[in-house]
C-alpha cells in the first residue's frame, strides 16, 4: 500500500478518520503532512460521529462521504497513479439540493481519503444553484472538470493547477449556454467528453417530452468553444428493452456516458426510471445500438459513470440510493453510497459483461467453504457456523429440478426477519425478495429485480456483497442486481440456501468476513 495511504490510515486510526491534518498534493499525488488544517467539515461534533460510527445500517467497505447527502458519481479518474473520484454532494443535510462535487482519493479503487469539497456553487455565477453532474478529463497535462451549472441549466469548466487539490472556474463560464435553438428538450445535463486525434467531442444528456431520451453530440479543440453536430443516439420512450416487464428507455436521458469496449463502443445511460446500456458501433461521430440491457435489475442503482483503471480495465461507479423514507435518512445524518466498481468487459453472447474487480479480495477475513451440499425444499437450511453483515459470498448452484433457487442473508433467529436472493426458473428472473426483509414499516420491502436467463445446462453463480443496508449481487458475471435493507434486529446475521418447487444442489460456497476499510464505520 502506499506511503501516502498508511500514513492516512495511521493518522485516521489514531483520530477516527474525523481530523485528516493535513493533505497536500505533490506534483499531482496527494500526501499527507502537517501544519495545513484540512478538516472533513462535515462531521464536527462528537455526539454525530459517535452516531454515524455506531450506526448497523451504515456500509463499511464502500466508499461515502463521512456524513450528508451523496448521489451520482462525478468524474472518475486515474491522475498520476491514483484514483479520483468525485460525486454529488449536499454539504447541508441528508437530502437532495445545494449540489456541491465532493472528492475522495484512492491508490487502489478500495481504500479511501476524504480531500476537501472540489466544487461548490459560486453566488451569482451560472451555477449559482448547483454544480450538478459532468466528468473529469486531462487537458495538457492539466486536469479538467466539465460539469453542468444550474438554473438554467449549461455547462461549464474548472481547472486545478495543484495536482486536483483545489479547482479554479473558468471566468467565462458557461462554455456552452444554452441547448442548440429551435430544440424542444426535457433537459441538457451531465457532460461526457473524450479525446479523438486533437479534438475534444462531449455527450450531453437530453430528450424530447413525448418522444424519447437522446444525447447531443459537440466539438471543440480547447474545452472552451464548442460547436454542436448532431444526436450522437436518440431513444423512443416506448421501446422496451428485452424481456417481460423490462421497462422503456424514458424522455430524458441523464449522465450519459460514451466509451469503447474491446471492438465496439458503449453508451450507458440514466433513463430516470433506471441504468440502460447499448453496444454497437461508432461511425462518423454518430452511434448506432445493436445490443440492449439493463446495467443493473433493481432500482437503487443509478447515474453510473466510468473510467479506465491502470490496468486498461474499463471500470463503472454507480449511486446507490437509499431505499427508506427521507425522514429516516435525515435522521440518519447521511444518504447514499458510492457501489463497488465493475469490471465491464463485452460478452461471449454479445451484452455487456460485469464483475468486481479481484482487488477486493484485500478485504477478506475469515474464510469457509461448504462443498457439494443437497437443496431440498421445505427444510430451511441456515449455515449454522456463518454470520453477518459485512460478508462476501461466491455460490454455485445446480437448479436440477427446483423452481427457485437462491440465498437467504440477514435471517433473523426466529425467521421474523430474513432476504431471499432467488433465482427464479419459472419466471426466469433474479430477484432480491424483501418483504420479510426488515420489522420496520419505514423501508422499502417489495421485490426487486428482472429478466435474467440460465441456460439449461448452467450453473447459477451467485457473487454476493453484503456490507450493512447494501447488497450487491453479480450474476454469472453478466447481470447484476443491487438493493438496500435495513434490518431491524441487531442479531438478525444468518445466512442460509434454499430451494423451491424441487430439489437442488449446491455445488460450492465460500464465504468471507469483510474488513472495513475504516477503523469505524465513517468510511474513507
Ligand atoms: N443528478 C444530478 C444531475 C443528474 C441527476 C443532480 C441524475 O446532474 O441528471 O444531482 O441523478
């Protein structure tokens, strides 16, 4: 681990990750030294940080802001080594409004250092509302925010000339001001740019009320004067994706993000109702789906962004949003999570490939395998020896003659509370069933979920995460589904298989103990 990391978590253990001295950038990375007085403002008193540390329903290992409101990620980055992630952030309260960027470093995706606000609205300035979505790109050498501004909604820039550490508005913000004339449109929100040869090309997320989400395509060779050139993709509001109930692609399309992978070119976008993705090809600037899905089955994931890491992989970061009411999240004192990141990769079957990244691995504690184990219905079968709520969990199943089959996680001791993760062959969908999930009538409990098919000769795969109130599922590497519960009882840690309808077989299961990667549960 980096000299920088251990001197953080070392200066973090001894303050509880509330009072980082001091973070200075050298030549781009940032280090920690003494005598600045950076403070994480945001968790001041002692009552609230005892709250938030003490808090079961707060995750351990995925990254979030020490308290507040989170949502989208903003401009992921690798700059000289190191990860740079940014998102929507509400210095003042657990709830959507005044967005600011927030800023976290990591040298490796899974630890985290808090660094100051990056971007906060400037009165009077054409983000004087909110500095809402964009990415971060290197200009130069220089790295570069291009971000939307509101009200109206334009986009801007800002540079940072001392390795990311503070960023500088460009005085004759907005660059562009106002969406190309004569359009009718539901909204001109969160830039996406790259690089082609000496040019600068940016995805803008927008649509037509009654027709469809779309994204606009500009070019520029300096990020400051921009030329509009055409849809770079357009959407019909009533296209369904495949698959029953998978819903249709919306009116506005948000935080677009453009990308190749392997031989084709990605588009992911946010259609307020969920995350869709399209593989296809890219030609004469204007992008043509093939293939379409669903990046994530549930709907507590949203607003995904992504960035090559420094092995060449393309990684997305997506908000995970709460699922309780906002008078439970105000209580709280903070809402919203950053989710893991996955691997993207293009699949044998042409859709879009998903996976977490090994490096989590760093996080494992104790270990347990099971092996070769029968599934018969009606005999509930809880693993006697495993508990919690901080766990990864890799499972292998042979459907045989069941009609479901699937995980249960946060088993209560008398089955008042309890998450099944079914795989259900009937209705050939994935689904996370939480109305048994929590004693508590404030939460979310219905099932989450969507169309995900086995073959017939398939195992399922099962790669769960659970870290508190979050669960991410990854299956067969190429659908995931992500939710949130919030049990009620502090001993509801159990973990069992099941089956429905039929026998099944459990053909491996390994499960490990998660280390935080803060010494509370006030990540960084
Ligand atoms: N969140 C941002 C917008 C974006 C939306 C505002 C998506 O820029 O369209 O917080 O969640």
């Amino acid at each position: 681990m980096d000299k920088w990391l251990k001197a953080a978590r070392q200066t973090v253990s001894r303050r509880d990750f509330l009072t980082l001295s001091t973070a200075t950038a050298l030549g781009g990375r940032i280090a920690l030294s003494s005598g600045t007085g950076i403070r994480p403002e945001h968790v001041k008193t002692e009552p609230l940080r005892e709250k938030l540390a003490a808090d079961p329903q707060r995750p351990r290992y995925h990254l979030m802001p020490p308290t507040n409101w989170m949502n989208d990620p903003n401009g992921p980055i690798l700059w000289k080594g190191q990860y740079h992630m940014f998102y929507q952030y509400n210095p003042n309260g657990a709830f959507w409004g005044t967005m600011h960027w927030g800023h976290a470093v990591s040298p490796d995706m899974v630890h985290w250092m808090h660094l100051p606000i990056a971007l906060a609205p400037t009165p009077g300035g054409p983000d004087k509302d909110g500095c809402f979505s964009g990415c971060a790109v290197v200009d130069q050498g220089v790295p570069t925010i291009v971000y939307t501004g509101v009200f109206p909604q334009v986009q801007c820039i800002a540079r940072s000339d001392d390795g990311m550490m503070t960023w500088r508005k460009y005085p004759g913000n907005p660059v562009i001001a106002a969406p190309p004339q004569g359009m009718e449109i539901t909204g001109f929100r969160d830039p996406c740019v790259w690089r082609e040869a000496d040019e600068w090309f940016l995805a803008i997320g927008s649509g037509v009320k009654g027709q469809g989400g779309m994204v606009l395509l500009y070019r520029s060779r300096d990020l400051i004067h921009w030329d509009y050139l055409h849809l770079l993709c357009k959407g019909r509001k009533d296209e369904l994706l495949p698959g029953k109930d998978a819903g249709s692609t919306g009116e506005m399309w948000e935080c677009p993000d453009f990308f190749p992978l392997a031989d084709k070119h990605a588009l992911v976008v946010s259609t307020q109702g969920g995350v869709i993705y399209s593989l296809g090809t890219y030609a004469n600037h204007y992008f043509h789906p093939e293939v379409q899905g669903k990046a994530d089955l549930g709907d507590s994931y949203y607003a995904p962004r992504s960035m090559v890491d420094e092995k060449g992989r393309r990684i997305l970061w997506g908000w995970i949003r709460e699922g309780r009411s906002d008078t439970a999240q105000r209580a709280a004192g903070w809402s919203g999570v950053m989710s893991l990141p996955r691997v993207l990769t293009l699949g044998r079957d042409g859709t879009l490939g998903m996976a977490p990244p090994p490096e989590f691995a760093a996080l494992r504690g104790k270990h347990q395998r099971f092996e070769d184990l029968p599934i018969v219905p009606g005999s509930f079968s809880l693993l006697k020896s495993v508990r919690g709520d901080s766990l990864e969990v890799q499972a292998e199943f042979e459907p045989g003659a069941s009609e479901a089959v699937g995980l249960t996680v946060r088993n209560g001791p008398d089955g008042k509370e309890q998450t099944s993760i079914t795989y259900n062959r009937a209705s050939r969908h994935l689904l996370v069933e939480r109305q048994r999930s929590s004693l508590s009538s404030d939460v979310d409990r219905g099932s989450q979920g969507g169309p995900f098919v086995l073959a017939e000769d398939e195992t399922l795969k099962l790669h769960v995460f659970l870290d508190a109130s979050v669960i991410e599922i990854f299956a067969n590497d190429r659908a995931c589904l992500t939710s949130r519960i919030y049990p009620s009882r502090s001993d509801s840690l159990g973990i069992g298989t099941f089956a429905r309808g039929g026998n099944a077989r459990l053909k491996a299961l390994n499960i490990w103990e998660m280390r935080p990667i803060s010494t509370s549960r006030l990540t960084a």
